[in-house]
C-alpha cells in the first residue's frame, strides 16, 4: 500500500491549524519499533488526538491506540494482545525484550499492574479483549459505532 506516513499527514493537518483529529485504526499490529514511534509522536504533537478502534486492534496497533486522550471502539471489534517475538535468528520464535514498549503505555495510560501486564504481554498466545472489557480495562472509554461528519476529510494510512 503507498500513502503518505501518518506522522507527515498528521503534521500537514496541525499546520493547517486542526486542534482535534480522530484516527480511526483495523490492525493486526506491525513493527513495533514503528508502532512505538508513532505512539510517541501522537502524544507530543500539539492538538487532542482521538482514536477509535473499527474492527480488529491487534499488538503494537493496541499500544498506538492507547495514545488517543478519548478512545473509542465499534461494538463488533476486539483488541488483541501478546509479548513480541522474535520473526527471525537464533533466537527466532523467543520472546524479545522489546515487548516493554509494546506494554509501558499500558502501565502509563491505563495504570495496569505487573500482574495484568504479566497476563497479557508474557506468552507469546494471542489474548482477545472483546469491547466490554476493554471498556472495563480502561482501554475505551466508550463502545460507540463511530459516524464521521459529512465534510470530515479521511485518509487510509499504511503503518509498517
């Protein structure tokens, strides 16, 4: 898929003076040194950032939703999570010491405790949390089938 990367739209749309923009994510997840990158710089831009979950949040694309400030998903969605492994090496199918990253945001955002952390980031089994425990969680705020405007300006992004 080409595209613009969501950090030069993202950007493109500050300068143009938006103070608010909603980013809707379906992802299975990605590289997690992209994803954490991406969650970082959608915490320090300067305008509110929302996201919204529409079907399937998976892995490092859980973790970038977290840096919403109102996070929302679709009732018939879920979120996925698990420690990151590695793909390839010596080490290949090993978890990896990067999956710090992909869970410090819910520790940060969400207040989570090594205990639940432990729970969702230490195998590498795929954990699915429907939309009423995410609610529950903390991870939504609210389960909403999200309408955009008439006039809204949307734009599919690619994330690696």
């Amino acid at each position: 898929m080409g595209g613009l990367p969501l950090e030069v739209l993202v950007t493109g749309a500050i300068e143009k003076g938006v103070k608010e923009l909603t980013i809707c994510i379906c992802s299975g997840g990605g590289d997690v040194t992209s994803g954490i990158g991406l969650y970082n710089f959608l915490k320090m831009v300067p305008a509110k950032i929302n996201t919204h979950n529409f079907g399937a949040c998976g892995s490092i694309a859980a973790t970038i939703f977290l840096a919403g400030e109102r996070r929302t998903t679709a009732a018939a969605s879920m979120f996925t999570l698990h420690a990151a492994t590695f793909v390839e090496g010596p080490r290949k199918g090993e978890i990896s010491e990067n999956t710090t990253m992909i869970y410090e945001p819910f520790k940060l955002a969400l207040g989570w405790k090594d205990d639940k952390i432990n729970a969702y980031f230490s195998s590498r089994a795929e954990s699915f949390i429907q939309p009423a425990q995410a609610k529950e969680f903390g991870i939504v705020h609210d389960i909403t089938d999200l309408k955009m405007p008439e006039g809204a300006v949307i734009v599919p992004v690619h994330v690696p």
